[in-house]
C-alpha cells in the first residue's frame, strides 16, 4: 500500500479517522497551551593570572609559590569545573530548588568557562547561574590554598557578563507537540487500517460471473441415401439403449469422431420371405 492508497483509504473510512485526527488536533493544541517552554542563562567567567610576578631573590630558603601558575591556569579552570559538577553538588542544588540542567564548557585558547543553565523560570535560571559561579569561584580559590599559594600569587576569576543574558527556549514545546502530533496520526492510520480490514472480512464474497458464450448452431449433417431413402442425422441425447435381441438387420454409419446415426431396420416384402 503506498501513500495515495493510503490516503483513498482514509477519505472512504471519513467516519473513523475524521474523529481521530481531531482529537490529535485537540490533543497538540492543548499541550501548546499546558507546557511551559524553557528559559537559558549564559554567563562567562575568565580566569585571571595574578597581576604581581614574584620577586626574585638570591635567598636559597625555599620560598612559596603557587603550583597552578606551572600547570596553567587552564588547567586550573579545568579541575574546578569537576569539583562544581560533582553528582553530590548537582543533588544540593536540586534539594535547594536551583536547576540541575546546567553545563560548563571551557574555551580551548583561552582560560574562558562559559555557563549554561536551564530552568523551568527566568528567575531558576538566573539564580542557578550566580549559585554555580559562586561555587566555580570558592572552588578556584581552594584549590590553591591547598598548596599554599600567597596571596600575590592567587588566579581570580571575573566575570564578563552583567548576568541576565537570558533567553527563552521553546525546543522542548516544539519535541513535545511532534512527538504528540506523530503518535496521534499513527494511531489513525493504524485504526482505520484495522477497521477496513475488518469491514472487509466480514463482507461476504460473491463468485464471479461466468462469460456467456454464445452458441453457433451446428447444421444438421444429411447423410447419402441408402436403399433408396434419405436419412438426415439428428443429434439425439446419449440414452443408453437396450441390446436389442432381434434378428432384425441394423446398419450404422459413423460420421466424423463421436457421431453415429442408427437406420431403422429395412422392411421386407413378402417376396423378400420367400
């Protein structure tokens, strides 16, 4: 079956899958109206370097320095990224009503995280984001106390951003009145699929009618005449015929494959007796 039988299919059966396209038209239109679409906070936070290089001195004392400064402050960017999305934070964060769809990306030339937050609100949105930046910046800083960085030394972070870049998203809206729409149109074709066939089940079927052939009349053949008499072959039904047990003389001529034609016995004069 392809699509124009399908679609001939649907016209004749009107009476089924008119109704099921409209309660999939109701359905879509009142998931347009319930679902609230989404709203996306982005934010930026670079990494800064500490403004002040140390001092060198001829002191062969050990003197403190910051090791992240060594690694690059890439690298430090990176490892306080995992400690912000740790599974235990995301579930604090959820606990506490923030979002827990968020994601932290970080640039690959320069020390730039950027933020991206989803919530159900503007408001959820905008203060998930300040939350986790607060979080990124605790977590920065710890890092380097750790190892006992002096303070002239330490990588702050800034952000870039006035923090209400946020915008609304109606993916999710549009995924769920597709997903809505396809569901409902395939229940359709599939319903009124399974009632065609059913409908055509339970309609007797009628024989078809056999062609008339017409009939050429067959002329009746005349056979030559014996004994003086003509005799013309008329085709009679087959009837089996008794034995005859006379002693009577019987002549037949066969015509054609399966006609014989049977003469009456000659009569005899009485010349004939004697």
């Amino acid at each position: 079956m392809d699509f124009w039988d399908l679609t001939k299919l649907l016209f004749r059966r009107w009476y089924i899958s008119g109704p099921l396209l409209l309660l999939t038209v109701a359905g879509t239109l009142m998931a347009a109206k319930r679902i609230e679409p989404d709203y996306v906070a982005t934010s930026y936070v670079q990494l800064v370097p500490p403004a002040v290089t140390p001092a060198l001195t001829e002191s062969k004392a050990p003197q403190p320095k910051n090791p992240w400064l060594d690694l690059g402050v890439s690298s430090l960017g990176k490892a306080a990224m995992l400690t912000v999305q740790d599974q235990k934070v995301v579930e604090v964060l959820d606990k506490a009503g923030y979002s827990d769809d968020f994601t932290l990306e970080l640039d690959q030339s320069l020390p730039i995280v950027t933020f991206e937050v989803i919530g159900h609100t503007e408001q959820q949105a905008s203060t998930t984001t300040k939350e986790l930046i607060k979080r990124f910046e605790s977590s920065v800083r710890a890092l380097q106390n750790e190892y006992g960085a002096p303070k002239n030394q330490l990588v702050t972070i800034r952000q870039l951003d006035l923090g209400d870049n946020v915008t609304e998203s109606t993916s999710k809206v549009k995924r769920a009145l597709v997903a809505i729409g396809g569901i409902g149109l395939l229940l359709t074709v599939a319903l009124t699929i399974a009632f065609d066939a059913l409908m055509r089940r339970r309609k007797p079927a009628t024989p078809p009618e056999a062609p008339a052939v017409a009939e050429t009349p067959v002329a009746d053949p005349v056979v030559p005449p014996l004994n003086g008499h003509a005799v013309v072959n008329r085709q009679q039904p087959d009837v089996p015929r008794p034995r005859s047990t006379s002693a009577e003389e019987t002549q037949a001529i066969v015509i054609g494959e399966d006609r014989t034609v049977r003469l009456r016995p000659t009569s005899r004069t009485p010349d004939d007796k004697r």
